[in-house]
C-alpha cells in the first residue's frame, strides 16, 4: 500500500527542516553581506539540464541539498536589502512562518465549512483593509495571488455592472501612460479591444493628466460611444505618482464610470499616519488592488481586491456546482468562491494576520514611513550631484535619476551611458538598479522599499552609481 | 530604523520552527487517528472575533500559539485518508518541505533572470507533463494557482486563436452538463453571454453524448453561428468520467474547432501505467488543464496549463512595459509573464519538482493505481449490498451510490434520507462523505485519492454509511 512509502519519509523531513530553519535565521541575519544576485554556474547549469524526473525516486536528503546547491543558490534577492529594481519584495521571516503553518495544514480556504476560522480571520482582514480605504459597510472582497488578478477581478466585475452586453462593445475605459501593464492586460482577457483603450498622457508629475482625460470623455461622448471605467493609479510603477483621485473620482461620477485604484504598489501607505493623506481620495473608489506581497513584508501571491459594494463580485463571480451544495453554508454567508475567479484556494491572508498581530499595524506604518524615507533621502543626495539630474522626485519610496555628465554628451549617448552605469552595479552584486523610460529618457530608478535597507545603503549604492558613471565616461 | 526591529524576532522564529515540525510530523504521521472536522468551539469564536489587529505588535510566540489553538486547529482536513468529499487534497509532508524551502527564499518565477534555475525546473517540469500528455514540440505552458485559472487561460487562448473580433458574439462553445463549473465562470469572464454556451447532456456513464454533440453543432452552423471550441473533461468532478476525447478531437478538426481539456483532477492518470490507457486522445486536444494539487500530493495553488502550440498563448499573454527591459533575457527566451494573466508569480513548481524526484514518477505512478483501486473495492462491497445502488461505477478514483432501502420509499424520501446519512457521517468526524445530484437523485459520492487510504479506511467507512442508513430509517 502507497500510503507507507510516502509516510517513511516523515521523520527524515522534521531532521532537514531544522536543519533548514537555522540555516534561513542565519541567510536573513546576513543578507546585507550576500551578493544580491551571482551568475549561475556553467556546471549547476549543466547539472540541471541533464537531470531528469527519475522513474525511480532517489534519497531525499540528496534532492534536498541538490536543490540548495541548484535551484535556491541562483536567485536574484528581492528581499535584499540593496535590490531596488522592480517594486522588490521585502518578504520577512515572520511572512515565511506564516507560510510554513498555513502549507502544513493546507486549508482549503474558498468557503466556510472547510476553515471556519481560517475564513473568519480572512474576512476580518478584508474588513480591516476596507476600513483602511475608507470603503463603507457594504465592501468586500478577497486575497487573490497578485495585482493582476486583482485588477481582472475588479475589472470583470466593473464591466457586468455598468454595462449590458450591447454596450461592451462601444466602451471605452482611461488608463495613463503610468498604469501598470495588468490593467491592460485584462481588459484584453475580459473583452476590450486596443480601440476601447484611450491611454491618456500623463503630466510633468507622472499624474494622470485631468485636462486630457476631461477631453477624451467629451470626445468619446460626442463620438457615441460609452466611457465606463478610470483605471487610476495609487502609486505608479515607474515613478510612484499618485493620479488625482478626487477629481477623477468626481469626473467617473458625472458620467457614472467605474473608478479602479491600482493600489498594488502603493495602497500600503494607507497604514501610514505621515503619508496617507497622499491618498486621499480612494475612499471614493468602486474597487481597489493591494498586494501585500509589495510593502507589507509578504512572500508572493498574498494580495487583494476589494470593492464598495461586495454585491458587484457576487454578480460576476457566483456559482453553485451540485457536489458542493453540502459545503455552503448559509444564505447570509458569501464564500469567497463566490467573490472570485477561483475555487480551491489557498488562505493567503493568515500569514498577513500573523505579520499584523506581532508588529501591530504601527509597525507596518513604520515600514511605509521608513521607506519613503529612503527615497528623500536618495533625492537629497543626488540634488548635491552637479552631473546628476532627478527625474521624478521620491514619491512612495521611488525615485528616477539620471548621469547627464557635464552637457557634452548628446541624449542618445546619455541613454546608452546609463543603461551602461545600471548593467555594471546590477552585474557586480553588490546593488540591483535597473532602468526605466521618462519622458522618453532612460533613467535609473530605485524603489527604497525594504524595512532592512539603512541609510548607508542608500549612500554606498549611489556612491557606486557615481563611481561607475566616472568609469563609462572615460570608455 | 525599522530593520532592526523586523530581524529580532529571527532567533525566536527558528526555535519555533523547530517545534512546529516536530509537531507536524506527528501530526501527519497520526492523520488516521483524528476526525476528519470538528466544529469550531463558541470560546475559540468568540475570541477570534473580539481579537482585532493591534496598533502595537504583541509577541512572536502568543500569536504563534493562538494561530495553533484558535485557526489551524479547525481545518477541515481534506489530506485525512477519510476525507472523500470533493477532490480531497492529498497533500504529503514532502510537497510541505518543497513549500518550506521555496517560500523561504521567495523566487520571482516570471522570468529567467530573477531566477534562472528555478526557471529552468520549472520549463523542465513543463515540458515532461507534456510529453506525458502527448504534445509536441511546439507545446508550452506555465504553472498557475489552480484549474479555475488555467482554464480561463485556456479559453482566452482559444478565443484569440480562432475567433476575429467581429466573430466572437456570435461564437458558440459546448460544455457537457458534467464539466466543471470553472469553464462556464471562465466563459464569462472573457466575454461569452449564457446563449452562446451549449450544454450538453451526457450520456448513461455521463460522458458528453456525441450524437448530442454533432447535432448541436450542425443546428449552429444551420443558424449561421460559429461553433468555436469544445470543452471536454478528463475525470468529470462529480464520476471520474473522461469524454470521448477522439471522437471530439476529430470533430473540432472537422469544424476548426479549439478542443480544451479540463484535467485538472482527472491528468494524473496520465501517470499511471494501468489507466493511462483512460486518457487516450488528449493527445490531440489544444490544450489541457492539470492541478498537481489535486492528486500529485501538492498543497494548494499548484496547477499547470499547457497548450499544444505555445504561441497562441505568447499571443494572447505578451506584454512588455519599460521598468521590465533590463529583465529580459534575449528573444528566444520565451518568459513565463508573457504565457499568462500573471506578472508577480512565486514559484510553484519546485515543490513538485521535490516530490517527483524523491518518489520518482512511477512513485506517483502507485498512487494513480491507488487511488483508482480503492474505489473499485468500494463498489465490489456496495455491489453486494442489497439496499444499495451504484449510480456510477468506480472511474478514476471516484464512485457515486445511493441507499436505495427495501423499495418502499419515494424517491423524494430517499433524497432526504442520503443527505441525512452524508450529514450523520460527516459530523461524527469519522469520515467526510458528501452527496451529490446525478440523473435527479441525491446519491452518496466517495472520491478515494488519498495515497494514505487504507483498505480499512474504505469498509469502515462503508460500514458507517450502512449503519447510519439503518438509523435514518428508523426515524
């Protein structure tokens, strides 16, 4: 019987995993002194490529350290405190806990029967969140795996309630040259065509800009067609911009349009007393994404989507198969299978809850505090760089910069120059920048978001970037 | 600074960890002894629901414990041998340790930079189910947190590779009246309106009824619609039953129809030796929906899509924004963001990737053959039983049966009376039995997967449901 095969493996587990758990105290203590990423190796390269899934299974101890050595070794460290590419992870050990004891118990977490209380500690944490962006009694929503699923959640939902099936087809929805890539992306999985896409230009601050938003509307009215939705953003990828949110929500308003905050990156300044008010306004948005996997110190695939009106996703999302009528529970009770694209679902939310629970959400106000911090700290000192220019000032812990050297050099040039300075401090391990393109630049770009980067951090890697730029200069 | 008091917690995390192994060991290694549910206490409730997240952090250790008493002790444990309910997860400690080790180091798994070597496993492990699966070498895919979503990746696949935009409204797709009820939420996620999905009646072993089929089809084209893809299922949720896979494949040929395979319980077999030959024809099918967390041991959100030419996925998924380019690899590396709705994704194959190697694949070969047999012995002690039918035999692990009694009662008494048995069972904690709706009765309905079911596990059971309808009718 199979059973006592799997099984016998047991004991051997407890031994690796406290093996491992010292081991990952120790990784995390000493990440600032770890490369934040080292080319593969040709041999593990080698190595992998030739192993195959075996008929047979081998030691486990011997695919638990071939997967050390192989696998884990490689990986570009998000969670460094110097990786300031992309919107790093700032996963922490208290995440990983909360991973570790929700993956042994494997809750089925779509509807209450399977984990009451499971259920109920997601459901306050979607309460609470709600309350956070001042959304009223009727919100709702769930934990999704990322920002993206949370905009075609939202998105799928905004489109069943403002339209009928007659007009899908003569709407149009605004985003900005800012908003994140998903949000395109699902309005293609749920229907819209290019041609219902208006991008609207953004303005000096990377804002979505009102005027030209005001003249698509009017535009599109005269047209015949139907403006149904605003995509605005709570912090944009590339720069941290904040779209005007009062205003657009007043424009969605007039015209009955859905307004959808892209809060992925920057919802968690609402925990923030110092810089929540850059947010104000969302309190008056239809529905909302927030990844806790980007600022609240969570391993991948813990975000959520949450609308004003919890109905909304009940409409788009509400299903009832025959084998699982003995799992609902009561008509009062929404099952979050109701509220979302999956079924079985993992509980995303309970290693939040541990994370809260012990820092307390001072804590993770502090995080947002401190990282935005780092960003104006950035900006201070590049200000003092004559052969530097900001291209976006620290707004939500990033920042936009670039080398213009001493004006000899032409854009172009420029372009190549800088592409150049973030290659080589990326490529020497010691600091993740990349690239990012304004105002048709290339520039460097740094997110300061990680609760473990310090201020010489910040110091030493633009010193770097100096240093480099001194060095492609004289190519 | 904040960091400072994130890391502090990092020793007492490692002394906890260790613990918490320890238990869980013991824990699954005693899976048998304990009930399968037990309801929530009024105490653990009341707590639960006055415990708010607190401004100011509490300590490490009193929240782990609370998580313990208050959350993870009411699961419902889907992984218990006696869990037959739903597909019952079989979740082992060997995908939790996969778990474990890969959320510890949190991998960014959307593109080949972030993490070339977990990127290579996870294209290897791609490119083994298809080979399982029969593909070809064009064939592509990527792991996703569940079938709900690798279906709809499927389906907007499907839509951009067969239909213009002026072709879609008048689309039609065929489900069968057993396919899982993802394929419909899907559908009209992106974009099709109820008349435009046909559902078709199965037939006795509730497989999609051909003639149905071809009949329905002809009557659209008739009325000038377009039929554009067929939905089949390999191991229907509720009888295990497979569809006619050649006979659809050659239809959708006949009519440039797209043939979608939901496999997400029933590809597994794909594994086995013995039922392989169950499967036959999904070799010709466009794409394929497959959960490892169904019945390869995986814990939640693991599940993968593959279609039969990978580019019909790049086409519908691709999208590349600025901050993203020094991500990038080179052209002919085709990277995981543009084959799906996700751009964030944790790495959810390296757990499998752990399994296969230590069990090797014919390890998980066994437990196909498991599975599938304990099934067959419940219906060989069913069939003996004179007050019992079987509704539908024992097909990929699941069966469906009914107490039918002495022939005295109507059938509306017997619907009441198998929902009453299902309830009296489930709640002594003994077992999970859930009912189900086929050919309009309620009937009893056992999914025997787990690889730790025992025989015993399987007559006790049995005996259960006996006892109980002996009580029941006594009422």
């Amino acid at each position: 019987m199979m059973y006592q095969n799997v099984r016998k493996q047991n004991e051997e587990i407890r031994e690796l995993m406290n093996e491992f758990s010292a081991k990952m105290v120790g990784f995390y203590n000493n990440l600032h002194t770890k490369p934040v990423g080292r080319p593969v190796e040709k041999e593990t390269w080698e190595h992998l490529e030739h192993q195959q899934i075996p008929e047979n299974g081998r030691p486990l101890k011997e695919v638990y350290e071939e997967m050390q050595r192989d696998i884990y070794s490689n990986i570009l460290l998000a969670q460094h405190p110097r990786s300031f590419s992309c919107v790093p992870s700032t996963a922490s050990l208290l995440s990983w806990m909360g991973d570790v004891m929700t993956n042994a118990y494997n809750p089925h977490a779509s509807c209450k029967i399977n984990a009451p209380t499971a259920d109920l500690v997601e459901k306050k944490l979607i309460r609470w969140m709600c309350d956070r962006a001042g959304y009223c009694e009727e919100a709702g929503g769930l934990f999704v795996s990322g920002g993206s699923i949370a905009n075609l959640t939202a998105m799928t939902a905004a489109r069943d309630t403002k339209l009928t099936e007659d007009q899908r087809s003569n709407a149009v929805v605004y985003l900005s040259d800012q908003t994140h890539v998903s949000a395109a992306k699902g309005l293609h999985m749920i229907g819209f065509g290019k041609n219902q896409i208006r991008i609207i230009a953004a303005d000096e601050e990377f804002r979505m800009d009102m005027d030209a938003l005001k003249e698509a509307v009017a535009q599109d009215l005269q047209a015949g067609r139907k403006p149904f939705a605003v995509i605005a953003s709570a912090g944009t990828t590339n720069t941290g911009s904040v779209d005007p949110m009062k205003e657009i929500a007043a424009l969605c308003r007039e015209y009955d349009m859905w307004m959808h905050v892209d809060g992925a990156f920057g919802a968690s300044a609402l925990l923030s007393g110092q810089y929540r008010k850059k947010l104000d306004g969302i309190e008056l948005s239809d529905s909302l994404s927030w990844d806790a996997h980007k600022w609240m110190m969570q391993t991948y695939g813990c975000s959520v989507v949450l609308v004003q009106n919890q109905d909304a996703l009940v409409r788009s999302f509400a299903a009832h198969p025959e084998y699982l009528k003995d799992a609902e529970t009561s008509e009062d009770n929404v099952e979050f299978w109701d509220l979302g694209p999956e079924l079985t679902r993992p509980a995303r939310g309970l290693k939040l809850w541990l994370t809260l629970q012990t820092l307390g959400s001072r804590g993770l106000g502090n995080v947002i505090d401190h990282g935005c911090g780092l960003a104006e700290l950035a900006e201070q000192i590049l200000i003092e760089e004559k052969e530097w220019e900001i291209i976006s000032r620290a707004q939500l812990g990033i920042i936009n910069f670039r080398f213009k050297g001493n004006g000899t050099k032409t854009e172009q040039e420029l372009d190549v120059m800088n592409q150049e300075i973030a290659r080589i401090v990326t490529e020497s391990g010691f600091a993740q920048v990349f690239t990012t393109k304004l105002k048709g630049k290339k520039v460097l770009r740094m997110c300061t978001i990680n609760p473990e980067t310090r201020e010489k951090d910040i110091r030493d890697t633009i010193e770097r970037l100096i240093e480099t730029a001194g060095k492609v200069q004289n190519y």
